[in-house]
C-alpha cells in the first residue's frame, strides 16, 4: 500500500508538467517575458474567436493560471495587468471613441477580481505543492535516517546480546520479587538449570542453599539501592550436588525509565578453584616456613652431633654428605608440593649409587611417605649406606641384603631390613658413634617406628618398623 502511495506521488509531482511548477520562481525577467508571451497568446486565441466573442475574457485565464504556475505571483500579476488592460480594449466600440459595449462594465467589474483570485489560488496551490513535496522529501530522508539507525541500533542490540549470552562470567538479571527476568548461559549452567527454567521461577525456587547468605545481600541492593561488589557467596547448586562451591560475585541496582529500581543484576565469577588454590598456597607457604625451620634445627642438631668427631676434612665430608641428603629428599617433597615421597625414590637416590640392590614388596612401590618421614628415612639409608662403605661390608666386597615387606600389623605398615655380609669382621663398639646415634634419633623421633640395630659378626643387622602413621 506505502509503495503505491509513494509510486503515485512520484508520478505526480515529479514529472511533467508538474515538474515545472514555480520553476521560474526568484527570476522576475524570465518570468515577465514568459507572461508576455502566454497573454499575447491569449490575444491571438480571442481574436480568432471573431466579434463578438461568446465569451471575451475566457482565453486570459489560462494564461493567468500558467504564468503564476511557472513564475509565482510576479510572473502571474503581470500577465493579470496584460490582460486587465487588453480586455479592456476589446470593450471599446468598433466606430471609435471611449464607449464601452453593452454589459462591458459589470464583466470588468467581475474579471477583475476574479483574475486576482485565481491567481492567489493557483500560487497557493503551487506554493502549498512545494511545501508539501519538501516536507515529503525531509520526511523520506528523516525515515531513511531513522532506518538506518534503527537497523544499526538492532545490530548493537543483537551483539550486545550475543555478548551476553557467550560471556564466560554469569550474568542475572532479578525483579523486584528476586524472579528470573534474565539470564546467560553461564550463570544458568552454574545453576544447574537451562536458562528457559529460570525465567518467572523465584532464585530460592532453584538454590534454596544460597538463601542464607544471598537473600540479604539482595535486599539491601534493592532497598537501598547500593553496589555490592566483591561479593563472596558460598553453598551448593544442583548443578553440583553435595559440592560446596564459591562465587565472586557484584550485585547492582537496575531502574527503570521513570528512575524507579525495579531490579537487581548480577555478576558473577566462580572462584572455587582459585579459592582452594590460594588456601593450597597458604598451607603450602606455611608448610614450606615449618620445613626450613625444620631442616635448619636438623642441620644445626648434626653440626652439633659432630663438631667433636674426627678431624676437620672428615667433618666436612660427613657434614655434607648428610646435607645432600636431606638437600634430594626436600627436592623431592618440592616437586610433589610437599604431599609426600615415594620410599622408592628415597632408596634409589641413597642406595642406588653404591651398588645396593632392595628387594621390594609389589605394594611397597607405591607407598609414599609423608614430609616429615621422608626426611628422617633419607638421612637413615644415607647413614647406613655411608658406614657401610667406609667400614662395613661394601669397603671389603662385601654385600648387603635390603628387603622392605608390606605387614598387616594394625600398626605396623612395613618392615625395612639391612643386612651385611662378607666384610670385615665386626665387633660392638663401647660407645656408640654419631652415625648410630643419627640412626636411632631419625627411626624414633623422625618415622616414629623401631629400630633394632645389631653389630653381628658377620655384619651390621638393622631393621626399621614404620608406622602406617609415617605414611602419606
């Protein structure tokens, strides 16, 4: 129906003779001559018309009309003159003189204004056509700016809610009764609901545990119309049932137009991860702080242990040789974010280097010691392993048999044992040495297991019990 109107117009207005309407308007002279032309054309068509005419004054109209048509009112008025005058001569008698033919007057009387009627007519038609084909075009302009606004405004509408929808963070949007009015999928998805199950349904409908704490913070939002940012909100969802979760979230008053809130919105980030990576990091830190204290006391204890041993190379030698120790067991516990150590890497770092072959229990390859045995065990193998191949049976050829069995002792989880043979013989010192002491002070103190420690004939016996309360 609109094209049609519109084709119509064009049709109109826009082509000829319409097209030539007030198109010599602002030009007087052009205008002048063309009313000139279009009266004396007039003259013509009445003189043709013979005497008397039926209807004189008839042929002076259309050159009025048209003059004003193309030229306005100048253009128009002039011709009006033109004619006024001519039809005046065409009263006159033809024998001479001024006397005017019967009725002469009073078709004066009436051509004269009637002539001026027209012509305001007609220029106010013109003119009003023009207007009304002006304010068409602005209008057609006006409407093709606002389509095209409208079009661009929908495309930022549309990327906006792509943007929206896709975001990685949860969005919400609440009314002032707490109901979904909307939502992303990513805050839908931490909800454990599609996005079309939230829409009208109240918040404690779906997550009754996060009422609790939510419900309050929300409220204030509402009532006072304050931003909460930075929000910790922590419960289930049954998107993860039985699975205490964290959210950081920003909870902002909306208004409507008439400055009125009518709702809340929400940002929302899940932190859980972060939360427990952060409290990993403390426990870790603090952890990580008790060790070196650890260590350091360890350290400062052997110094102690053996700053009466032996000369100064031999004390330096011992001393670091046990400091590597504790050093590759703590590279270990480093590695496995201080969760623990395996005892089979603990026993190839130590007794792996001299040769020493450890028969294993299938179960013991997988047992892990906790942090605070792993060290004590290192420094046991390290001690046992080191007097063996300075005085025991790994200086002469010697060898030196290790098992480690799995127990099912409620207390007891494995048995270490050491046992040497083919070297020198051995008989019991009077005192016990630092290494002997070293030994029984990490067994005891360290794992928290026995230690049975005998300087046999044949060779040194040692066997370790470790408590299921050593391991990780």
């Amino acid at each position: 129906m609109a094209s049609d109107r519109r084709q119509r117009e064009t049709q109109l207005f826009g082509h000829w003779p319409f097209s030539l309407c007030h198109a010599l308007l602002g030009r007087p002279i052009p205008g002048i001559a063309t009313a000139l032309l279009l009266v004396g054309t007039a003259l013509g068509v009445r003189l043709m018309m013979g005497d008397p005419a039926p209807a004189p004054l008839l042929a002076y109209y259309p050159a009025i009309v048209i003059a004003t048509f193309l030229g306005g009112r100048i253009a128009g008025y002039s011709a009006t003159v033109l004619a006024w005058v001519l039809a005046w001569y065409m009263f006159v008698r033809p024998s001479g003189g001024v006397e005017l033919r019967d009725g002469a007057g009073i078709a004066l009387l009436v051509f004269v204004p009637s002539t001026v009627i027209v012509l305001e007519v007609v220029h106010a038609l013109c003119t009003s056509a023009m207007d009304l084909i002006a304010a068409k075009q602005h209008l057609e302009r006006d409407g093709e700016w606002q389509a095209e606004q409208r079009a661009h405004l929908l495309g930022v509408i549309d990327e906006l809610q792509a943007i929206y929808d896709e975001a990685p963070v949860g969005l919400g949007l609440l009314d002032a009764d707490l109901r979904f009015a909307r939502i992303n999928s990513a805050l839908a998805e931490m909800n454990g609901f599609t996005p079309e199950d939230h829409i009208g349904r109240n918040v404690w409908d779906l997550l009754p545990d996060l009422r609790a704490s939510a419900e309050p913070l929300l409220r204030t939002v509402l009532e006072g119309g304050e931003v909460m940012r930075g929000v910790e909100i922590s419960g289930e969802t049954p998107a993860r049932p039985g699975v205490k979760r964290t959210w950081s979230e920003v909870f902002y008053p909306v208004h409507g137009p008439d400055g009125q809130r009518r709702g809340v919105g929400i940002f929302c980030v899940e932190i859980t991860d972060l939360k427990q990576a952060r409290e990993r990091e403390d426990l870790l830190t603090r952890e990580v702080d008790h060790r070196a204290k650890n260590l350091l006391a360890v350290v400062q204890s052997i110094v102690q242990m053996m700053k009466a041993q032996g000369s100064v190379a031999e004390f330096k030698e011992a001393l670091i040789g046990r400091i590597a120790a504790i050093s590759r067991a703590h590279s270990h516990l480093s590695e496995n974010r201080w969760d623990g150590v395996k005892l089979q890497a603990l026993i190839a770092d130590e007794l792996t280097p001299y040769g020493i072959a450890v028969d294993l229990d299938p179960v013991v390859n997988d047992l892990v010691l906790k942090s605070s045995t792993a060290q004590a065990m290192a420094m046991v193998l390290h001690e046992l392993a080191t007097n063996s191949a300075k005085y025991g049976a790994l200086s002469a050829n010697g060898s030196v048999e290790v098992l480690c069995r799995a127990t099912a002792l409620e207390e007891e989880a494995l048995v270490m044992q050491w046992r040497e043979s083919g070297g020198p013989s051995v008989t019991a010192p009077k005192s016990r040495g630092f290494g002997t002491r070293l030994i029984e002070r990490s067994v005891t103190h360290g794992i928290g297991g026995k230690l049975d420690y005998r300087f046999l004939p044949e060779g040194v016996f040692c066997r370790i019990s470790i408590p299921r309360s050593a391991l990780g």
